[in-house]
C-alpha cells in the first residue's frame, strides 16, 4: 500500500511541475486562445473530471530517509470540463546516474461529445523537455496541433477494483489505457 500511496504522488508532482512549467508560459485565457473551435458545452457529468494514469517504478528505496532514486516511468491525465474545455498532459520521467530527464507534451483546447467518442481540438500544443545534467538542452516549444483527435471513452472498473475511464483511440475499444479519478 505504501508504494501505491508512493507511486501515486510521484505521478501527481510529475504531473503538477509539468503543468506549473507550461502555465508560467500562458498568458491568455481560454477564450482567447480557442477561437471558433467545436465544443460541446454541456459535457455529462460522469466525464467530467481529471482523469490520471500512471506507471511508476522504484528500483532503489533509500531506508534511512524514505526517498527513491532510479526512478522512471510516465504519467498522463486528461481533463475534461463542463463547458467543453480539456486540458492533457503526458509525462516521461527517469532519474538514472544522477541525472534527471523529463520529456512530456501539454495540450489545451475544446472537444465534443458524441456518446462515447470525444473528438479534442487544440488550441495550445507544447513540447518540453528537461534535464539536470545538460540545461542547455531543454526544450519548450510549440508543437502541431491537433484539429479533430477522436478518443473513446468507457467508465468502468479496473481488474483491483477502482472505477475510472477507459480510454482508445480505437472505434472497436481495443487496447484502452485505464484512467482514474484523483
């Protein structure tokens, strides 16, 4: 349980220093940067929320203060609000030999709703990348963005229990990743 609890909160802080990276770059406000893009504005309820995923792994737990190196894994959420306004993020995270390196994207824009087919249209696409070792190298920049990204979502239960969404790119459901409520 405690390395759940572990697992769980590196996800979340990986997550939360990616978003205060991007937010620090954001000037306008989310009407300002959509412009005429589809949105539904009366998004049900069992889809709004932040969604989270996460795979984490601990190789080395120091005991005599409770940290961890060698860490890695990735992180992605999905937030998808009332009035049709999603934000998602995907994190890859690896702490190895010293060196910290986090690569990830942050999109911001509208979607609809469809039954259970989300369609998301960026207003904001971001690359960034960081590392401890060679700050020269990191990066934050725009990237393409998406104009009609077609998503799947089921609610459901995962194999221990939780409820969350499951979420494809696949019409038919295959190979869905499980998101949970955080």
């Amino acid at each position: 349980m405690k390395h759940y609890i572990k697992a769980t909160l590196l996800t979340f802080l990986s997550i939360f220093m990616m978003l205060c990276l991007t937010a620090a770059s954001c000037n306008k406000t989310d009407m300002d940067e959509i412009g005429d893009t589809p949105r539904t504005t009366n998004v049900p309820d069992k889809l709004v929320a932040t969604w989270y995923y996460g795979n984490p792994s601990f190789t080395e737990n120091h005991y005599t203060d409770g940290t961890w190196s060698n860490v890695v894994g990735n992180a992605m959420f999905f937030k998808f609000s009332k009035d049709g306004f999603f934000e998602t993020a995907y994190q890859n995270y690896v702490d190895a030999s010293g060196c910290k390196l986090i690569s990830g994207t942050y999109r911001k824009g509208t979607f609809t709703v469809a039954g259970n087919k989300l369609t998301l249209y960026d207003a904001k696409a971001k690359s960034l990348s960081m590392n401890s070792c060679q700050p020269s190298n990191d990066l934050d920049v725009d990237m393409p963005k998406e104009n009609g990204e077609v998503i799947y979502a089921q609610r459901g239960v995962d194999a221990w229990g939780y409820e969350g969404i499951y979420m494809t790119h696949n019409a038919d459901g295959s190979n869905p990743t499980f998101f949970q409520k955080r």
